[in-house]
C-alpha cells in the first residue's frame, strides 16, 4: 500500500483513532505471564482487534486469533467480481502477515465458549483460556425465512452473502444467462449485512448483462422491505445505465413472497410468480452459531453490546464486534466492523496492560458502484449516546452529481478497501 493510500485510508477510517492505536508509554502488565487475548473470527472485525492489540500493546499481550479458513475472501467488494470488474484472487487473502505481526493463528472451528472456565472449544477438544474474548463470527443465513429454500437449495440458488465458493457459483450462473433469460433476486429483510449490498449487486448483474449485449433481459428485485438504503440515487442510476432492465417491487408489489421451488426456478408471490433462470435468494440473517450458543444474543438473533467498549451485555469479559453485534445506529458493514474493533482493541489494551484510553468514537462509509465509475456512498460518524451507538453526524450522496465526482468516490472506495485489507491482514 502505498503512502498515499496510507493516508488517505487514515482519514477515511477517523482521525480519532490515532491516539487509541498510538501507545503513548511502556504497558504495565497486569500479573506475571502476558494476559491472553482470544478472538474468534479473522474477518474485517476479528482480524483488525486480533492484529490492534498485538501492535499496540508491544507484544505484552498474548493474542491467539481463531479462524477456520486459511484463504478469506472479503464480502464486501465481492459485487464488483461479480461485475467482472475484479478477480477473485483480488478479494481472497491470507493470513501469512498476521502470523508474523505477532497473532498466533489457529486455523480451526471454535465449537464452543465456555464462559465460566473463560476457554474457547476447538473442534478437535482442544481448550483455549482467555482472560478477554473477542467474538466476531459475522452471520449466519436463516434458509427457513423463505419458504421452499435451504442450504441445499443454495447450490441452485446462491445467496453469496457468504462469501467463496456461493460467490463463484453466482459468477457462473451468472455468465450463463442467454439474452432474454430473467434473474430474480430476493432481498432480505432488516437487519443484514451490507443494507445497500443487494442493490449493487443488481446493478453489476445489469453492467454484466448490458456488456454482453442482452437487450430483452430482466432483472426482478422482490423486496420484503418498503424501501431500502440509498433506493433513490440506485433508481436515479438504473434509469441512467440499464433503462427498462431493473425491476424493483416492494410488498405492496407483489403481496408477499410465498415459495421458491429450486428444482424448477419458480418464485411464487401473492400476485403472480415468476420463472428465474438465475434466482439469487438473500435470505434472513442473525449472529454466528458460535456467539448465539454461548448465549451472547438476545431474542433478535443479534448480541447487545455496550456502546462504550463494544463489551457483551451478557459478559463483560467478552467483546462483540462485527455483523453479529446490535450497533445503534451503525450499519452491518466491514467498515462498521473495523471501526469497532479499534475500540475494542484499546479497550483491551487498556484493561490488560494497565495503560490509557480514550472516549468511544465510529465511523462509517459504504460505498456502491451502480456502473464503472458512477459510484455513490453514504456515512457518518458516531459516538455512545441514548443507550446505544448513536450517529452524530451523517453524510450520502446527492442525485445528479456529476461524473468526476462519482468517479473520485469510486478511486475513494479502492483506496479504503486496500487500506482495510491491510488493517486486516497486514
């Protein structure tokens, strides 16, 4: 990455966390042995605290991260693969610069938490003790949402908003389409990862198809939701790029999804049905097995944090960060997760080594390509308040702004994204 990058990501991620990532004198370690942190995930939210807190507490803190996939393909830009406009390779990264930063990784399942002996499960017995627990499992897919469909059902009807082998399969069916072939998309109801992600992802299916030369091919977003994030500048952009080609229908549309038949490609909703031969179902979402068996969630699926610290309300030895947490205000978001866990490893830092912190500050921007180069973001900035994390200042992009300008925030959304994977990964 270069300087320029450097820079330019440390201003997009918050100037706040300078002092928070920053030691500013030698930790006094509390006991004889290095206190033990344990993180459960090395995503966007489990790799960034995994990588914070060994760098920042001078390597005083022993720092164990728990991931099962050697190879981790990011989420977020995953659309702009499916665009044709990345490779795979570009959004797949190890975990070769963690190790040597001073993170033990084990690549292997946590089966289990067991809160009381402050251990984490392996999949082969193995316990692992911790004095603080960093729990960021993203999500986990609720299949039964849509009637009809499974995990089975998935190798029919990829969701890819689990990122690998789902988004491969996507890109293939995806290719495949004849002209005048239809592909439905059914969007997830709130909360999910990445609130304008499906509407991105629309709009590269359309790029797709409109670079191949399809002229009779449809695109049918069914929604669950009455709006959705940034709906008018993505309509604006639909209009602009793919005149006629997208489709978007709310409840009142189409009265409610009933079925999905993955054999026949059939969507059946209370007005009519429709025969997909590329149906993407984006179903429910809630937090990863792991943090809902180790009673982390509460009845929404989701776990209560502390906006303060982003500690469990059900552990205060374990923190949550990342798509499984409840954040206010804040989006599901790799950005999100990042930001959090920032404050999380200070406040780690902090508790293990004896040494300072600082107030709870987050950010945010998601970015969303609706074509090459018109790419459109909204923010904001956000801080503990009311009870939860709370948005003190927000930010979107207006409609009909011109071309340098969504190109510039395009080059933005490259330039963060080769700054987040190298938080991540090193």
């Amino acid at each position: 990455m270069t300087e320029l990058t450097r820079r330019r990501f440390g201003i997009l991620t918050g100037a706040s966390f300078a002092a928070a990532s920053t030691p500013l004198f030698a930790p006094h370690v509390l006991g004889q042995g290095k206190p033990k942190l344990v993180v459960i995930g090395g995503g966007a939210g489990g790799g960034t605290l995994a990588r914070y807190v060994a760098k920042d507490s001078n390597g005083a803190v022993d720092v164990t991260l728990i991931e099962p996939q050697k190879n981790f393909t990011t989420c977020f830009f995953s659309n702009l693969y499916v665009g044709g406009l990345r490779s795979f390779k570009s959004i797949t990264h190890d975990y070769d610069k963690v190790k040597k930063s001073g993170v033990k990784v084990i690549h292997a399942a946590a089966m289990a938490i067991d809160r009381d002996k402050k251990q984490v499960v392996l999949a082969g017995g193995q316990r692992i003790t911790y004095d603080r627990l960093a729990v960021a499992p993203g999500i986990d897919l609720k299949f039964d949402s849509v009637h009809g469909y499974s995990e089975a059902a998935a190798e029919l009807m990829p969701h890819a908003w689990k990122p690998g082998k789902q988004t491969e399969l996507l890109v293939k069916k995806l290719n495949a389409l004849k002209d005048g072939d239809t592909i439905v998309m059914i969007a997830p109801p709130n909360p999910y990862r990445c609130p304008p992600g499906p509407y991105e992802r629309a709009s590269m299916f359309a790029h797709v198809l409109k670079t191949k030369g399809h002229k009779k091919s449809r695109i049918i977003i069914l929604d669950v939701k009455p709006n959705f994030s940034k709906q008018a500048l993505f309509m604006e952009g639909w209009e602009k790029h793919y005149p006629g080609m997208i489709e978007w229908q709310d409840p009142n549309m189409h009265g409610g999804i009933k079925s999905v038949n993955p054999k026949t490609g059939e969507i059946v909703t209370d007005l009519g049905s429709y025969k997909a031969a590329l149906a993407n179902v984006i179903p429910a979402q809630m937090a990863g097995k792991i943090a809902r068996d180790a009673g982390l969630a509460d009845a929404s699926g989701f776990c209560p944090i502390d906006p303060d610290n982003m500690k469990s309300k059900m552990d205060p030895n374990v923190f949550v960060v990342g798509d499984a947490s409840i954040a206010g205000d804040m989006p599901k978001s790799a950005f999100s997760a990042n930001s959090q866990a920032k404050v999380a490893a200070m406040i780690v830092r902090s508790e293990l080594t004896s040494s300072r912190a600082f107030p709870a500050r987050y950010n945010n921007t998601c970015w969303s390509l609706i074509a090459p180069d018109d790419d459109v973001k909204v923010g904001g900035a956000y801080e503990p308040g009311e009870g939860k994390i709370k948005a003190s200042s927000t930010f979107v992009s207006q409609k009909a702004e011109s071309s340098e300008l969504r190109k510039q925030n395009y080059q933005e959304s490259v330039d963060w994204y080769n700054g987040i994977v190298a938080d991540i990964f090193g």
